[in-house]
C-alpha cells in the first residue's frame, strides 16, 4: 500500500506564520491492523537546508563555528553551540547555498564539495531535510574572517579543531549539534581513516 493511501488529510490550521510556517492539521492514519485512527499534529515548515564540514587530511583539522542558539539556550544548554556551517536553501541548489552560507560563516571559498547524505533531523515535528556536504580546505582558500551577516543576528566564531579533539568534545558533550556529530562521525569514518 502506498503511503498517499495511509493518510487522510481533514483539516489544516494555520498558527503562525511570523519567522517561518507553523501549522496543525487534522488527519486519518490507517494502522497496519487496517483501522483509521484520528491524530492531530503541529508541524514546523521552515525549508530544507545544507551543511558543511571542512577538512584538512595533512594537518587533520576541520573548522567549525561556535554561536549562540536560543532554542538550545530555552532548553537549559548554557553554551555557546559548536556546529557545522549550514542555511536554508531559499530556493537554491543545496550545493550553491552551503559554497555560499561558507563563504559568510567561515571566510573560505570551496571548491569541490562532495555531498554525502540526507537527513531529516527531527522529523516528529520539523519538515526540513537537510543536505549534508564535507570538503577539503586549506590556507589557500580563505577570503575573509567570517563571522556570519551581522543584518541577520549572526555571530559566528570560526574554529579549527583537530579532528580527534572535535571528536572528544562530541564524547563529553561540548559539541551536541546533531548534524555536527554526524559529519564529524562521518569524517572519522570516511576521510581520517587510520
């Protein structure tokens, strides 16, 4: 049975649409029993994104960004959020946003970037898939300082960790961003192999 027959849609609400699209609906789901079974759900449709992990194989380093996150701040996390670079795509190639969102948050212009999976990061409630990316960087590569667009809130700090410390702190929860700890996991597994 395909998954369009599951599901019945009644009735959706729209809550908010002041930052990006918050909305409930109403709907059937047919169980694996064959019964249908009311449910109503919230979802948060803020478009799909990308991300980025740079690497140095020689100097076995990646650069990340430290930043404040209210959400995670409303959760109790009383850090500063160490993650990978990443935006939404606002309608762009996932590969021309992330070369660009690198561009603001980093300070470097990439070249190849290699695409190696997609997520859906919490899809209980949040629509976006995430186009996940890692690359080669070195010295050569840097335009500027980074740091993010500042007509946008950004404050972003650039960081260059070596890939074993990065790896440490995703262990004693430094580093608790989902996205980062799959790419850096992904590094460890893929690119700075032993």
């Amino acid at each position: 049975m395909k998954l369009q027959e599951r599901v019945r849609v009644h009735e959706v609400t729209l809550l908010s649409d002041n930052w990006y699209v918050l909305k409930k609906t109403a709907f059937d789901w047919r169980r694996n029993d064959g019964q249908w079974q009311r449910m109503e759900r919230e979802t948060y449709d803020r478009g799909n994104g990308a991300t980025l992990l740079p690497y140095d194989l020689a100097r076995r380093t990646v650069l990340l960004t430290r930043q404040f996150r209210y959400p995670t701040f409303v959760n109790g996390y009383g850090e500063l959020l160490i993650e990978t670079a990443a935006g939404l795509l606002d309608d762009a190639a996932p590969e021309e946003r992330i070369r660009a969102e690198v561009e603001e948050e980093l300070g470097y212009r990439m070249g190849h970037v290699e695409k190696v999976f997609e997520c859906f990061m919490s899809p209980g409630s949040v629509t976006e898939k995430l186009h996940c990316f890692v690359a080669p960087y070195d010295a050569s590569m840097r335009i500027g300082d980074g740091g993010g667009l500042a007509h946008e809130g950004e404050d972003i700090e650039v960081l260059e960790l070596d890939i074993d410390e990065a790896l440490a702190m995703v262990a004693d929860g430094r580093i608790v961003d989902g996205k980062t700890v799959m790419l850096l996991y992904h590094a460890r597994l893929h690119l700075f192999v032993q």
